[in-house]
C-alpha cells in the first residue's frame, strides 16, 4: 500500500516542500532513497524502535521509502516522524485520511518522543503558503511556529499523540500565540544601560550618531578604558525591531537553532559577539551543509568584534563584501543559498601591542615599527568601510567617582536616534531596501548631501591633508548627513561636515608613527 506524508527541507532562510512516499510490499527489506544524508540513513533504528517501545507492531514486510524531490538533499533527523508516521499508514495502522492535510516534522527519541527540531519557522510560512491545514511538530517548537496567522500548529509530545489525532481518538489543542503581544512584552528590557557608564560623552557621541545612521564604528584606547562597555550598550539606544524585521531575524535564528526553547519572536536587536579565533566559515556562513555565520546571526543588529588586529587577516577580508552588499551567498556544486546580512560592525582594538600608545599617564614600551605592523593587521579596504573611527581616552578619577552625576539613559538617547530614522525612513521610502544614511548609493548622495561652499573647501582640506580615499570621502558625507538629521536640519552645514572628519582618526598622518 502507497501512503504520502509530508515534511519540509530548508535551504537558506526559506523552506521547501518534501514529499515522503511509503510503499508497503509483500517481500523484506527497508530501502530508503531520495538523497538522503547519513542522520536520514540512521532514521531506520530510530523509528523502529520507537514504533516497538509504543506498542505498534513492526510490519515484516519490504517497504520502500521515496523522499521527493529527489535531487534536493534531506538532511537532519526531523524526518523521522513522517516517515514513521507514513509506514503505518502504509500498514493500515493508521487512517490516512488526514494525513495529507499536515505537514509534519520531529526528531525521534527511543520512547516515542519528540525533540525539537530546527527551522521550524520557515517550514511553518511556506507550509501555509502550499496550503496545508497545520503544522505537527514536537511541543517544544509550537510557539515558535504559531507566530504564523491562521494557520493550525500542535505540538505534541510523542508520537502516540500524532496516531490518536489521525486516528480520532483524541483531539489536539492548536497552539495560539499573539505574535504582535509578544513581541511588544519583551522589545525594552535590556540588560545595560547608557546610564552606567561614566565620562566619555564624546563617545556615547559618536555611538548615537552610528545608532542614528546605521553607521559601522571603530573605538580605538588602551586596556579598561570603557571599549567592550559601551559597545555592549548599543543595542539599547537602536530604533526597535519592526514585526517585519523580527519575523526575518527569527528565521534566521531558527534555521540556526539559536532560538530558545518554548520562545517564538526575536523582540531585541541581535548583539554577536564572536571570539578573535573564529573561522571564516563562522563567521560567514557555509560548511559542508550551510549553516547562517555571525553575521547573518547579527541581521539586524550588532556585530561586535573585540581586539580586531587579533583575528586571522583572512576573517577580516571575508567581511568587506557583505559590508558593502549586506547579503552572503554560499555557493557548492549543486546548489547555492543566499542569507541576509544586515548588521552594524562595532570594533574595538588597543592603539598598540602594549595597549598605551596615547595614554595620557601611562608610557609605550612598543619598540620603533611596531604600533604600524600592529595597525597593518587590519587592511586599509576594511576601514575605508568603517565610518567612524574614534578613539577612546580613560576615564578621569574625578569621573568615575562623582557620585549622584547621572548620565543620560539610553531611552533619551534612543528617542533622537528613532526620530533620525524616521527622518531617513520617509526620505527613503522610495528606495528598495534602504532605510539608513549608511545604506545610500553614490546617486542618492548627490540628491540628498548637498553642500555649500564652505563644505566643500572644508573637504577638500581634509581630503587632501589626510589622504583619503574615495570611499572614506563618502563616509564622511554620509555621517555627515546623519548628524544633520540628529539636529532635524534639512541641508549639511559646515560643522556636520567638521564633526564627521574628526571621527576618521585613523586616517590622521600622524597616528602610529613613532
């Protein structure tokens, strides 16, 4: 007897359809094509003993197992409940009535439970899309797919439960959740706060301006000087996730299976925060079955990478294409995935190998050469990306020990940089898939960063006294115009201009030179 279940296969942040054909036939044996990877492969001694520690009789018969289409490759366990469930429907244990109506998905434990599964999300938008009735998945994953509107998701425990719902014996509870309730309960609790940290207004300056713009920043200091603190606090004063955006981040961290468990939307800004000894693979995607890297992880939010001159050269480099392109594209043989990458890059690095170059108290024991080898670690393309580059003093005793001086928390900071989004967010509006300042084309600065002549002469000094290039000219222009917007001015004055320049540090003649 012929049963088809169905099940799905993600590929990238998007899912595709898979139709599991059981075939029950006198004769034995148990074959299993399709292209299957080895956890697929495995599925057999899963399923039967599950099937057996829950009661049901193992059919003595061949049955063969067609995973189409054919040349997409399945990987993972989550097949193992369709094709459990297909083979007894295939031995008439089950009414197949229903079946077709579901797609359905979960790991098998040797008792018959479920374990959760990644990509559930995905698997549940393009389930409703193919015009499925629901959605059964292990409970674990329920509220993460009920996100998705008008659509039936249950999550059950075992797969005792899936018999007895096909077979009418029982009737399951579909999961309900308010994606919109959930998402606003959570969208404000971070855990620090611009208000914690002392002195450095010039950079919590430079922060809100990058918040504002969606700008990539570069905090260059000595040991303890605040770096890592006031990058960790960034997420706070950036304009929160829209529902669009966070059901986008939360596919991708589905698919990734960072999502935790029980949870559903992805309310906060993502903040990654990789190790210097990171791969390039890991950080961008790939392997021999891709998987999203750190900075998809990051999408829509902060990646922040600490001690920069200690990654590998070759890390760093694979970082310059989706900076500019804001999207990774994973290619092999057979195929090719495409995963958003969308993300603010925070860095943060000593001035030298010693770490007190600059410092106002402390001296450089670096021998002459070193500080420029040091810097040489990070190549020039790179920064030429990075729009801000401050650099970070320590904090004066008589500011870490003012008592009752509170700074501005970010809820204040965070309601100027939402009101400079909203500014680019109309200014943009018609302009596919660009909503900051740090985002724009050479075309759209020529429309929107005019500039009288003082600004000009004022460029033309910088550019020709600090050597810069092309890109970092339209750096400075693109801040520029986010510090207008900051003070909700139409046109880029002289002093936007002055104060965009003075956050490119590393382009200065005289730094590193000793």
């Amino acid at each position: 007897m012929l049963v088809k279940t169905y099940g799905s296969a993600v590929f990238g942040v998007n899912a595709t359809t898979i139709t599991i054909e059981v075939n029950v036939d006198q004769g034995i044996n148990f074959y299993l094509v399709g292209l299957p990877d080895t956890a697929v492969k495995e599925s057999q001694k899963r399923i039967y003993t599950a099937m057996k520690n829950c009661g049901y009789r193992i059919p003595g018969k061949k049955i063969v197992i067609n995973m189409a289409p054919a040349d997409v490759k399945k990987e993972g366990s989550a097949y193992d409940t369709p094709i459990a469930i297909g083979i007894l429907a295939a031995s008439e244990m089950i009414n197949k009535d229903k079946i077709s109506d579901y797609i359905i998905m979960g790991e098998l434990s040797l008792d018959g439970s479920l374990q959760p599964i990644k990509g559930v999300l995905p698997i549940a938008i393009e389930a409703k899309k193919a015009g499925f009735k629901g959605f059964i998945l292990p409970a674990m994953n329920a509220k993460e797919a009920s996100i998705v509107s008008d659509f039936d998701v249950y999550g059950v425990e075992n797969i005792k439960q899936i018999v007895d719902f096909l077979n009418n014996d029982i009737a399951l509870i579909p999961t309900i959740t308010n994606p919109r309730e959930e998402f606003s309960k959570n969208q404000y609790s971070f855990e620090h706060d611009f208000a914690d940290v002392k002195g450095q207004e010039n950079i919590k300056r430079a922060l809100e301006i990058a918040a504002a713009g969606g700008h990539n920043i570069i905090m260059i200091g000595p040991p303890g000087s605040g770096k890592t603190m006031l990058a960790k606090r960034l997420p706070s004063i950036l304009p929160p996730l829209t529902l669009s955006e966070a059901l986008e981040t939360t596919k991708i961290h589905s698919v990734a299976g960072k999502l935790l468990r029980n949870s559903s939307l992805v309310s906060l800004r993502p903040f990654r925060y990789p190790h210097h000894t990171i791969s390039d693979i890991a950080l961008v995607g790939g392997g021999t079955f891709p998987q999203p890297g750190e900075i998809s992880l990051a999408h829509n939010g902060v990646l922040f990478l600490d001690e920069l001159p200690e990654f590998k050269r070759t890390v760093l480099e694979v970082l310059r294409q989706p900076l500019e392109e804001r999207i990774v594209t994973i290619s092999r043989a057979r195929f090719s995935v495409e995963y958003p990458a969308s993300f603010m890059m925070v860095a943060s690095m000593n001035p030298c190998p010693c770490g007190f170059y600059n410092h106002p108290e402390k001296q450089c024991l670096c021998p002459p050469g070193s500080i420029q080898r040091y810097l040489n670690k990070i190549s020039g393309p790179l920064l030429d990306r990075i729009d801000i580059q401050i650099e970070v003093t320590p904090v004066s005793f008589n500011d870490l020990t003012i008592k009752n001086r509170v700074g501005e928390t970010s809820q204040v900071i965070r309601e100027r940089v939402i009101k400079a989004r909203q500014i680019q967010s109309e200014r943009y509006k018609n302009n596919k898939h660009i909503y900051c300042n740090a985002q724009i084309t050479t075309s759209l600065m020529d429309k929107y960063c005019n500039l009288d002549q003082s600004c000009i002469d004022l460029l033309r000094v910088a550019t020709e006294r600090l050597k810069l290039s092309a890109r970092a000219y339209d750096r400075i222009l693109k801040v520029a115009r986010t510090i207008a917007d900051i003070e909700q001015t139409e046109n880029i004055a002289s002093h936007h201009i002055a104060e965009a320049i003075n956050y490119r540090n590393l382009d200065r003649e005289n730094w590193g030179n000793k």
